[in-house]
C-alpha cells in the first residue's frame, strides 16, 4: 500500500495542486501474490468546506478499506469553491475534477481507463462537487456517491450577510453559484444535469446517496432522492442515526465500499495485518 503525495501544474487552475493517493500496487502475503494484475478501480474522493486532500486519510479508515479492496483512491483539494468553475477568475474545479484530474491520474499510476471502473464521491460541500461533476462528466464515471450532500445551491436566496461566519452569507454563495435566479436549470443544478443525460440519451451513473437523520441537510438529500426515484435513476438510498461529522462519514465510507463493484481480494500483509 503506497500513499503519495502528489504535485503538478494542472491546466485547469494554472498553478501547482496537491492531491493524496492511495494506491494498493505493493501488497505482498498469499493472497496477494496469487492475485491477477489488473488495472485498479478508482475512486476519486471530495472533502468538505474548510478541508483539503489530507481529511479522509486523516479522518476515516479509508486507506485499510482501500488496500483490501484494491482500490485506487485519488484526494484532490477543492478549497471552499464546491469544486465549480470560476469563468471570472479563470479556476475551473469543476473540469480539473470531473475531466484533467483523471486523465492525469490515468497517465500516472495503473488506473483503468473504464467508466464502470471509475467512481466519484465526497462528503459535505465535496457532496455536492461530486454529484454536479459526476453528472457533468458522465463519461468518465459509473458510479456517483453523495455523503451528506451539501445540496444547498438553491436554498441560499435569503442568507444573511451580516452572518458571521462567511459560509452563511448570501455573497459567498454568489460568489460561486453567480445570481441566484440563474442557478437553477443550469450547469450547477443536479437534477438539470440529471435531466439533460436523458434528453441525450446518454448513460446515467448509478447513484448512492446517504445522510444522518440527525443532519441539517437530511431534506435537501431527501428532496434529491425522490426526484432521482421520479426519474428511473438506479439509485440506492440511506439513511441512519447520526450529525454532520466524521462518525457517520467514517461508518458510511466503508458502507459505498461495500456497495461499489470491486476486487475483494483482502488485506495484504502490514504494519497493522501480520496474519
């Protein structure tokens, strides 16, 4: 199991960006020496506001689910910009997320170049950046997972500037969203999104959404669901006791594993598995 850190200009944002990488090419023990070596599966994984790529590995047990599935995991930094693009300012998240940062990866480590082989997640704010990008980008991904999604892009209307943390003012959000009349129907609404793949005809991402009865955000997710229900979206829904931390995104992380397609192959040995 090798955790990288990794460095490089991306075009997207025309500076250099970080991003973590969890990648299980150096297992060794029976198992893993019998295994066939295939391309890994990857799952690119979003923090939330005031985070950065450190969190999950920080935060969860993500690297020990990671090796004994043989999965790739790719942590990129967001800043606190729901992973959008800023045409004014020339950062484009959203393409650096949903299209540079996997074709980097790919070109780098021993990923698949499958869609079926290629999720997206994220928690919170990273939520939401992975719903918009995973329905963006849709050719890129099979599967999209949303824990606790920060699907607040139309519910900002009548936030209050004088709030005094920025994340509940009105002009933070126009800041990312642009007018709020504007938001809806467009390239930053899910369900647009969700509804332009089916004009198209185009593939849809099979979706797993999951939220804490005990978040603030439990409506929003559960609006989100019926309208995914309403539209024949191959979608998995859960809900369970639990706040907007880490408790639930550490119990959850382990649950999309367990429901995403991979190679179960187990742990290799290591510092924590001498068996």
């Amino acid at each position: 199991m090798a955790i990288i850190e990794v460095n490089f200009i991306s075009k997207c944002l025309m500076r250099v960006v970080t991003f973590n990488a969890i990648i299980p090419v150096d297992k060794f023990g029976p198992q893993a020496e019998n295994a066939e070596q295939k391309p890994l599966k990857t799952l690119y994984l979003l923090h939330g506001i005031f985070g950065n790529y450190t969190d999950w590995v920080n935060g969860t047990r993500i690297q020990a689910w990671a090796e004994a599935n043989d999965l790739a995991v790719i942590m990129p930094s967001g800043e606190n910009r729901f992973y959008l693009d800023d045409e004014k300012s020339g950062e484009l998240y959203g393409e650096f997320i949903g299209k540079e940062l996997v074709e980097f990866t790919r070109k780098l480590f021993p990923l698949s170049d499958k869609r079926e082989d290629t999720f997206i997640a994220g928690l919170s704010m990273g939520g939401y950046g992975a719903i918009r990008n995973g329905l963006k980008y849709a050719e890129n991904f099979g599967c999209v997972i949303g824990l606790s999604a920060a699907l607040v892009h139309d519910t900002w209307k009548d936030a209050d500037n004088s709030a005094p943390i920025f994340t509940f003012r009105r002009n933070y959000y126009e800041s990312i969203f642009g007018e709020y009349d504007k938001v809806k129907g467009s390239d930053k609404d899910p369900k647009a999104l969700l509804l332009k793949l089916k004009e198209e005809g185009r593939p849809v991402p099979k979706m797993y959404l999951c939220c804490g009865t005990e978040d603030g955000l439990v409506t929003a997710n559960r609006d989100f669901r019926d309208f995914l229900n309403e539209n024949g979206v191959d979608l998995t829904y859960v809900e369970g006791p639990g706040k907007h931390d880490w408790v639930f995104w550490d119990t959850y992380i382990k649950k999309v594993l367990d429901w995403l397609p991979l190679n179960r192959t187990g742990a290799g040995i290591n510092s924590g598995n001498v068996k």
